[in-house]
C-alpha cells in the first residue's frame, strides 16, 4: 500500500557477447539506416522509458519523461515515475537505433539496473 519510486541507475553495454556495440546518442547519424558495416557493427542509441502514456489508479500515478532514456545520457541515478500502491504494474520498454549493414549474426550484451524505492 505505498507507492514505488521507478528509477534507472544505468544502462551500458557489457562483455560477453560476440560484439561490444558503443552507446551513442540517436542524434549521432541523420539516416541510421544508411550506416556502414562498420559504423553497424560500432555503435547503437539503446534506449528505455515508460510503455504508458498516462496515468492510471492500476499503473503509474506520475510519469517524468514519455520520451526514451538513452543509455548514454545516463550519468547516475535517474527518475522514471511512481507506481501506484494496491499491486499497480507498469511496463519499461526498450528501443533502439542501430545500422542494418550485418554481415553475419552477433549477440551484443547490455546491463541494466534499476532502483525501486518505497515513497510515501
């Protein structure tokens, strides 16, 4: 019966996959679609932010940003919103821009932590 404080504390790319992508902003290339093999297999604007676009009594009670975080304007501990008390959900979403130019498949590893604070 007490509200959750929603926020992200980081999200960076990881070892462990077959390629290191680099976390830029999306604004980087004007045309992601037109990247280069290289610049494909270099670079990804991985972003994260909140699937709802309004409030509601069984989801969010206050939504900060309808706009996707991107991991790297990330420097430390960054508000998303509050989640109602009584069982509310809400849903984070993932998205990206990134090249199409692969020349094979990769698995590219990515961290996230999130923190869930009790509000009052």
């Amino acid at each position: 019966t007490i509200p959750i404080r929603v926020s992200v504390q980081s999200l960076s790319a990881s070892a462990g996959g077959s390629l290191k992508l680099n976390d830029v902003p999306p604004s980087k290339y004007t045309d992601w679609s037109k990247l280069t093999s290289v610049q494909t297999r270099s670079d990804i604007a991985l972003g994260l932010g909140i699937r709802e676009t309004a409030t509601g009594s069984g989801t969010w009670s206050e939504i900060d940003r309808t706009a996707p975080l991107y991991a790297s304007d990330i420097a430390g501990r960054t508000f998303l919103g509050i989640l109602n008390p009584n069982g509310a959900a809400g849903t984070l979403a993932l998205t990206a821009k990134y090249g199409l130019a692969w020349d094979k498949a990769y698995t590219s590893v990515h961290s996230l932590s999130l923190f869930f604070d009790l509000t009052d």
